[in-house]
C-alpha cells in the first residue's frame, strides 16, 4: 500500500514539474511574442512616420490656402460694390 502511494506521489511530481516547466515555456515565448509585435509596431511607425508628417503638413498647407481664397473672395467683394458700379452706368 504505501509502495503505491509512493509511486502515486513520485507520478504526481513528475506530472507536476512538467506543468511548471510548460507554464514557464508558454511565458517565455509570450514575451517574446509580445516583443516582436511590439517591435513591428515600432517599426512601422518609424517607416511610416514621414509620410503621415507630409500629409499632415499637405492638409495644413490645403486648409491655408482655402483660407487665403476666401479672405480673397470677401476682399474682391467688399471692393467691388456692385450698386457704385450699377450707378456708373446708368449715369
């Protein structure tokens, strides 16, 4: 009886060792799966950054210039004051 719970006990260890030594392997490559798509992401934002930088400053130079054409619009409209010139002709 006792030569059965020894060989029990001495099962169960090994059983035992086997989970821990698979739970630190699963840990393992968990950070290092982790790491490397931690790296990825790095990575890409450091190749993709000049083009968000230059699109980014695209949108700024469009809003500008949309800017400058309206204050254009409102200047030429304010100058031409389309009752002086109606006057002008029918005079």
């Amino acid at each position: 009886m006792e030569e059965s719970i020894y060989e029990m006990v001495e099962e169960n260890n090994k059983m035992l060792k086997k989970l821990v030594r698979r739970g630190m392997w699963s840990n393992v490559f968990r950070a290092i799966r982790y790491g490397i798509i931690l790296i990825l992401i790095i990575g890409s934002w450091y190749y993709t950054k000049p083009y968000v930088d230059q699109a980014k400053n695209l949108y700024i130079k469009v809003n500008e210039t949309t800017d400058n054409i309206s204050e254009m619009k409102d200047k030429a409209d304010s100058a031409l004051d389309f009752s002086k010139i109606s006057e002008l002709f029918n005079n």
